[in-house]
C-alpha cells in the first residue's frame, strides 16, 4: 500500500493550517507515504521550511518526496489546489500567486478563473468540490485537459458514505479521474483544539460563534495508511502516486540570476571586479599597503571567482558609489568588516589593520552560500536608496525580503484568551502577572491571580495551547531592508505580493529561507547616526572645513580622553548608562579597545562571565592566562577572554575539534540571538571534544556558557568594529566641534537614550551657547549662528558659533505650520 497527500495546508496557511511544515514532513515520512505536497493557501511561504526539513531527513537516511503546490478559493466561486510537476509549472505558480495577491491588500488574495487560463499551462489542478454536484468551469475542463483531477475526501461526517458515491458518479459523468486526498490541516488529531482557536481568530469570533464554520471533528490530519486503504476508492489512491511520478520538480533547482546592469558593456564580471578593487587599492595605500594585504585581496578574489559571488560585491558596489555621489553617508558592517575587498571598494571604512580578519566568517568555500552584507544608511535619505534600487531594476525585479511575525508569549495569550471567551482585562492582567523570565510551570498559579480557576476548562486548555502556539507564524510583514534582486522577473523565482506600506512589495521568503536557498540579498538598512553626522559635517562646514568622515583624525588622545571620563551623552553607541559606568574602568584608549568596549556591554558577555575577567586583566589585577597554548593566537588580543563571536567559532574548531561545517551551523545558532535553544544540541559535542584534546571540563562549561551569551546577544568583532567607528567619529565631533555636534544631533531626533532638553543640558555644560526660540530667527530646525567678526577679534581665536533653537521643539506644531509663523518680511 502507497500513497501519496496531495493537499496539505501547514501553519503558513496563517490562522487555518495547526502544524509546521517540518512537523508534516516528519510525520508523513513516519507514516510511510511516497509523497506530500505542502499547498498553502496562495503561498508558498512554508514550502522552504519543508524543504529543508526533507533535507535533513534524506541525511537521515529517509525517503520521501515534496511537491510543491497552493490551494486557491477562485473569486466566480470553487475551489481547487495547483501542483508543479517541473521548473516550468513552479514559475507558473509563482506568478499565479503573485497576480492573486498584488491586486488585493495586504494580506488577501483574488484569484480570477482567467488567471488560471492565461498562467497556468503546466500545472496539474485538483478540484475541490464543495458539494458533490458542483459544476466544473467548462473553460477550466477544456484549458487543463487530462492535467485535471478531482478530488474525493472522507472526514467521516454525516452522510459521507452518500456524497462519496455521488462524488464516484459525478467525476463519471465528467470523465475525470478522482484523486483521494484528506485536506490535511494537521500533522495529528491532537492539534484540533489549536485548529480551533486559529479557526477563531481568523473569523474574529470565540469558539461558541464559530457556529457551523468550525471542523466537525478532528478528521483532517494525516491518516495511517491502513485509514486511506479503507476510506477511498482503490483508484483514487493509485491516482495519487501517478500524480506524484509526474511531479519532479524540487527547490534546489532553483537558480539565481544576478543582475547585469551592474556590468559595463563588454566586460566580464571578474576583470571589472579586479579592475575596481586596485583602483580602490591605490586610494587606500597610495604608498602600497604591507605584503600581506595584497595577499588577503589576492586570496578573497580567488574565492570570489571560484564561488562566482562578482556580481554580488559589484551590486554592492553600484549602490553605495550611488550613496556617494548623493552624499549621503553609509556604512557596510557586519562581517563584511572582514574583508580587504570590501574595504578596496569603499563598502566598509574598517580599515583591515585595526581588527582581526576572519574572511572565512564571511565567505566559506565549505559553506558555499552568498555573503551577507549590510549597509547602514542615514536613516532620512534612505528611502533615495531605496527609489534608486526600485528605478535601476524596477519592482517586477526588485522586492523587500519578508518577515514572518511568529507567535510569542503576550499575542499567543490574547488571540487563544480571545477564542476561549476570556476577557480582555483578564487577558492582560495575566501578561502583567508574568515575566520573561518566569519558568512556564509557574503559569496555573499566575493564572489563579488572575482570576482564572486551573481546573476550569479554560484553566486547562490555555497552557497546552499556548505551548503549541509559541513560534507559529501569524502574518508575514516586511523586513527592515533586506532587497532580492533578481536578472528574471522575481515572480520567476517566488511570490511577490503587496507589504503594509504604500509602493512596498516582498517576496514570501524571510532571510532564513533567503540563505536557505542560496538566493542574494542586499541589506538596505537606516541608522539614525549617520544622519547626525552628516549634518554635523555641514554645520561644521559653514565655520570651518568642508570634512568627510574619512578626514577625521584617527587615534585621537583628546578624544579618547573625553570617552574615558564617559563623557559620551549623545555618542553612538556608548551612550548609556551601563557604558558610562564601565568606560572609567575600562578606559579604551585606542581603536581595537573601543572595539572591545562597544562588544563586552551587552547581555550575551555579561550572561556569559567575560567582563570582569577582561577588567581585571586589563586593570592589572590578574595575569593573562591561556586554557592552552594553542589558544593564544586566538585570545590574545582580548587578554585570553574570548569576547567575540568569531574567536568562540574559532575556539570551537582548535579545541574541540570542531569541522568548519559544525561551526558554521554554530555560528547560526549564535547569531540568533534571541533564540538560544538551539545552542543546547551542540553542548555535549563541544564537551566530548575539549575533554577529548586534553582542556579541563569547567574550561569546557565556561565556554558553553558563553556560547549562550552569544545566543542572547552577541557580537561578532567585525559588527563592533564598525559601530565603534562611527563611536568614534561622534565622540571626535562631541569634542572638537560641540555646537555642530548638538545641532546635528537635534536635527535627527527622535533617536538614541536621550531627550532634547537632556542634550540641550548637556550642550551648556561644555559652553556651547543656547539660544531660545525666537520667531524672528529660529526656523523649523535648529540652526547654527556665526559670530560677526569684531575689528579688535583676532582671528586665530574666532567666537564658537551659537545654537538657535528651531521651533520642532514646540509641541503640537508642525514644519508647515512652523513656516506659517515665520515673518514675512
């Protein structure tokens, strides 16, 4: 006995489908069918999750196969799932998905029996009959020919026996061939009151009004084989395995295209690469840079070419030469800060000297997957960024990245509170009852405080619901920059649809499924620092000057000066109060300790022990130690603590022996940083193999611990290097030029720690003149006035200029109104 599930909606049919994709996989596979196909409802947001949870089970020694597929409500009624039996049927349905979605808001979809006709030439359709009668759309009979099946499902309801034998008869008549099929909704029967609540809150209502729109029963999950054998018709389940033979399409055929724009005409991509990376050589070392540079640029370049990543970096390299020409301030960061090319290209200001290189962090011939590049952009001008991708490639080729908004603690309890019937004030008396950090079996206390009796029946279910809730994805949203860029119209490679925001499309993958596939993206990011210093450089400019960032001074004493006083009200980064109270004690008097100072304060170094021990080795206090010798070059900076996520990868590698495999899967689990579950699988390898190479068991825990920091917050050195750049360039500016500095930092508002009065305080206590709002003088923003210079002023000591205040300080006005104040005369 064979069979293969045909229609199977995953939790990415949001609000209908009660299990994960991976969780269907695994179960059919248990269960040993020959295949699923995972149909959400106009979307293939789940099918990458499938895909790598069949990966990983083929790597197990499993055998089945995934079809990939949607389910469709048609807008002249009917319903009916489409399957891709190859490449050419997979881009059909992208583009079908596409058009649905792209004429609707977001969130819905319409899908025309038109479409269908004009897209759809190679997929296979199963009609769903809503009633064992129901007319098929001669058009639909005659466009998909013998491509069309319908289907038959026994949920064992009232009558079933009946509409089944009418369902045999009425696909007689019409000559098609029946498919069986259980239109799956979850994994077990177990998930049906979760298929409830979610049934609920999609139609907005509680449990008692769902009405007949509820499941009568708990039918639709994946039967056992023995089930199927005795509730359809033997032909409609060998129908299911020929549907299966024909469809052989999977995700890894997918291939990205780059796009070509980024290409002169009749050049190739590597010798235009080469060709501006040694231009970029010679501005960065006009005397030539140290052999070991050029050796870095020579290695990265051949593994840009072995890997063919050229036209990603010269993507890169076209939109931030763009950023330049526009003056507007940027900063590649991240692990793009490892590489020397990068640097060549003006992508990253880390000049390579400053930090450790791990160019394998970035690109890894063993990972063999596209390099991740983030670019921060002034957070005012990023949306010209933006125009200048949509306007090069245009929005058919160009779309956002998804973000899949997932279940957590606090929208988890409102929406299953909503369907069980409790109210809203009981709802979020119980979230405010709970911590984060509580553990979950103090919940049926924290719900009797609540007023919420535990052995109620709502006491009983709410915890087993929220349990298999958490982690669910609710809706996709869009991510904060991340661009796909594609040769093909994008639709050729995955959905598109309309984002929340006006002119806003995204793809239905996340940066997860992005990686997952091996697909380029580009990070558009916006940071409201360099919208500061770029106008702090225009101010500047207007007195003194006309400076770039470039241009400021490196290794400043007097700035370094100010930073261990922590006197950094308004500085990037080490603004807070945590950073005042260890910038004293820490006192960084140069680039890579400023690194170090940006990396220790936060919660992933602090959870995982590292700050007092770098403190006192730094303070004198204690020797620097090394777990072993071989450690040395690898902790050595850092005074034998490791504090970056990249020393923690290479510690992982020389001490327990980690494969470069192994600790790039780690180097996942550390970088998602709220998520640290996923660390605790990789602690008993890590202790066996440190024991294993002769270093000591709390040796061994203590760096586990630290891994679990990472999971919680961490930083890779080149991320903080990049940061304490632009720490750096702030503090410079707080000290040399305060009254530009205050006045670029008013103009960007609202961003970092502070009010404006909080600054304006802090800008007279280092004499930086305030001026009031005045009518007369101020404008909207605030603006610096220039001293007149008097006959007897000598001119080598010229007077600071003063900071008039604008009128976007004067609450319940806005600029225009603001202009509507000014004097017209």
């Amino acid at each position: 006995m064979q069979y293969a599930e045909l229609f199977c909606q995953s939790n990415f049919s949001f609000l209908q489908g009660a299990s994960h994709p991976q969780e269907l996989i695994q179960t059919a596979h248990q269960l040993g069918y020959k295949a699923l196909a995972i149909t959400d409802e106009c979307s293939l947001s789940g099918i990458v999750r499938a895909y790598k949870a069949l990966e990983k089970l083929k790597a197990e020694g499993g055998d089945l196969k995934l079809i990939c597929g949607s389910f469709f409500r048609l807008q002249e009624g009917g319903q009916l799932t489409l399957l891709a039996p190859d490449k050419t049927a997979y881009s059909e349905l992208c583009q079908l998905i596409s058009s649905s979605r792209l004429r609707a808001e977001k969130g819905r979809y319409q899908t025309h029996l038109k479409d269908l006709l004009a897209i759809c030439k190679n997929t296979i359709a199963i009609w769903l009959p809503q009633r064992s009668t129901q007319e098929i759309p001669p058009a639909l009979k005659k466009h998909f020919g013998k491509r069309l099946y319908i289907a038959i499902s026994n949920h064992l309801l009232p009558q079933q026996n009946q509409r089944c034998a009418e369902l045999v008869a009425f696909a007689k008549r019409e000559d098609l061939p029946l498919v069986a099929t259980n239109a799956v909704l979850m994994h077990c029967r177990s998930r049906k009151p979760l298929q409830d609540v979610l049934n609920a809150n999609y139609h907005n209502c509680t449990l008692e009004q769902l009405g007949y729109r509820i499941e009568q029963n708990a039918e639709r999950y994946l039967r056992s084989l023995e089930e199927i054998k005795a509730l359809y018709p033997a032909q409609a389940i060998k129908n299911t395995l020929a549907i299966a033979e024909r469809c052989h399409f999977s995700l890894d055929e997918l291939r990205y295209q780059y796009p070509s724009e980024v290409l002169p005409t009749g050049k190739q991509a590597g010798t235009y690469l080469r060709e501006l990376v040694e231009t970029g050589r010679k501005a960065r070392w006009p005397q030539g840079p140290e052999p070991h540079i050029d050796a870095q640029i020579e290695k990265e370049l051949a593994l840009i070419a072995e890997l063919q990543y050229e036209h990603y970096f010269l993507t890169i390299h076209d939109i931030v030469r763009y950023a330049r020409s526009q003056h507007i301030l940027y900063q590649g960061r991240g692990s793009a800060a490892n590489s020397v090319v990068c640097y060549c290209l003006f992508i990253t200001e880390i000049d390579p000297h400053k930090i450790s290189l791990l160019f394998e962090r970035f690109i890894s011939r063993e990972r063999n997957e596209p390099p991740d590049i983030d670019v921060d952009f002034e957070h005012e001008r990023r949306e010209e960024i933006i125009q200048y991708i949509y306007r090069k490639y245009g929005r058919h080729r160009a779309g956002l990245a998804a973000t899949k908004i997932t279940y957590r603690f606090k929208s988890a309890l409102r929406d299953i509170g909503k369907a069980l019937g409790l109210s809203a004030a009981t709802i979020e008396q119980l979230i405010a009852e709970r911590a984060w950090w509580d553990k979950f079996e103090d919940f049926p206390q924290q719900m009797q405080k609540a007023g919420i009796d535990p052995h109620s029946t709502a006491g009983r279910t709410l915890p087993l619901l929220l349990q298999q809730l958490l982690g669910f994805p609710r809706h996709l949203s869009q991510h904060v920059g991340g661009f796909v860029i594609t040769e093909q119209p994008l639709h050729t490679l995955v959905p598109v649809e309309n984002a929340a925001m006006e002119d806003r499309t995204i793809v239905q993958w996340d940066k997860e499924d992005i990686e997952d596939l091996k697909l380029m993206k580009v990070d558009i990011l916006a940071l409201g620092m360099l919208t500061a210093l770029r106008k702090s450089l225009d101010y500047i400019a207007l007195y003194g000057p006309r400076l770039r960032l470039q241009d400021i001074p490196p290794e400043d004493k007097a700035t370094y000066d100010m930073i261990c006083r922590a006197d950094t009200v308004g500085v990037f980064q080490i603004e807070s109060r945590a950073q005042m109270s260890m910038l004293p004690r820490l006192r960084p008097s140069n680039f890579y300790e400023l690194t170090i100072e940006v990396a220790i304060v936060r919660p992933g170094p602090i959870q995982g022990g590292m700050v007092h021990p770098y403190l006192k080795r730094k303070q004198g206090l204690e020797p620097v130690t090394y777990p072993h010798e071989k450690l040395r070059p690898v902790l050595e900076r850092t005074l034998g603590v490791p504090i970056f996520q990249e020393q923690v990868i290479q510690l992982s590698m020389i001490a327990a022996g980690f494969s470069g495999g192994e600790a790039d899967e780690l180097r996942r689990a550390m970088a998602s940083w709220s998520r640290s579950g996923n660390l605790n699988k990789f602690k008993g390898r890590l202790i066996r193999g440190m024991l294993a190479n002769g270093y000591k068991a709390t040796f061994a825990e203590q760096l586990f611990n630290q891994m679990k920091g990472f999971g919680a917050y961490g930083f890779p050195e080149s991320h903080s290097a990049s940061f304490a750049l632009l720490a750096y360039f702030s503090a410079w500016i707080k000290r040399h030029h305060p009254a530009a500095f205050y006045c670029g930092l008013l103009n960007s508002q609202p961003m970092g720690f502070y009010a404006p009065a909080q600054l304006i305080y802090d800008a007279q206590r280092h004499n930086v003149k305030i001026l009031p709002i005045d009518a007369l003088y101020s404008h909207w923003h605030h603006k610096l006035e220039l001293a007149t210079p008097s006959l007897n002023q000598h001119k080598s000591q010229p007077e600071p200029p003063k900071l008039r205040l604008g009128m976007r300080l004067i609450k319940g006005v806005n600029e225009q109104s603001a202009i509507d104040l000014l004097p017209t005369f």
